[in-house]
C-alpha cells in the first residue's frame, strides 16, 4: 500500500526514498534523495544526490549536487539546473 503526504514535504541531509504520493512539494537539502514515486507539484533541492525514478508533475528546481534521471522518470513542467551534474538515461 502506497502511502500519501498531503503537504509539503521538507527533509535535509541523511537518505529519503519516496515511493508513494507527495501532494505539495518535495523540499530537501544534502543527503540521497530517491524518487520513485508521484510529487504532484515541484521538486525544489539543494545539493545532495538525487535519482528521479518517478512522476513530477510540475518543475525540478536543483541548485548544485547531481541529479540523475532514470528512464522510466516523468517531468510535467520545466528541468533547472544550476550548479552541480546531471545524468539523464533515455528510453531505448
């Protein structure tokens, strides 16, 4: 059974896998951030590791760190990237 955090979600540094529904935003700072599951509005980070392995509805906002897109991974708005390394694995 998946899980759903009704509003924003704001985590920083340590490791944070989401693999139900964020309903807001997904906040975070530092650390291994891992998505696997539905953000229904943005992304916003802050240096750290992060794999996008699922749904956002809305923008990914990252200032620094790595991100790194998975080919299953879906982006509803725009991808900003300032700073840092990204990684994106397409579709064969």
């Amino acid at each position: 059974m998946r899980k759903v955090i009704l509003f924003v979600l704001v985590a920083a540094g340590g490791r944070l896998n989401i693999n139900g529904t964020v309903k807001e935003d997904l906040i975070a700072a530092g650390g291994f951030i891992d998505v696997g599951g539905h953000i229904k509005d943005d992304v916003r980070m802050a240096g750290g590791n992060v794999t996008l392995r699922g749904t956002v509805d809305d923008d990914v906002i990252m200032a620094g760190g790595q991100l790194l897109i998975e080919r299953d991974a879906k982006i509803g708005g725009d991808l900003v990237v300032s700073g840092g390394s990204i990684v994106v694995n397409g579709a064969n």
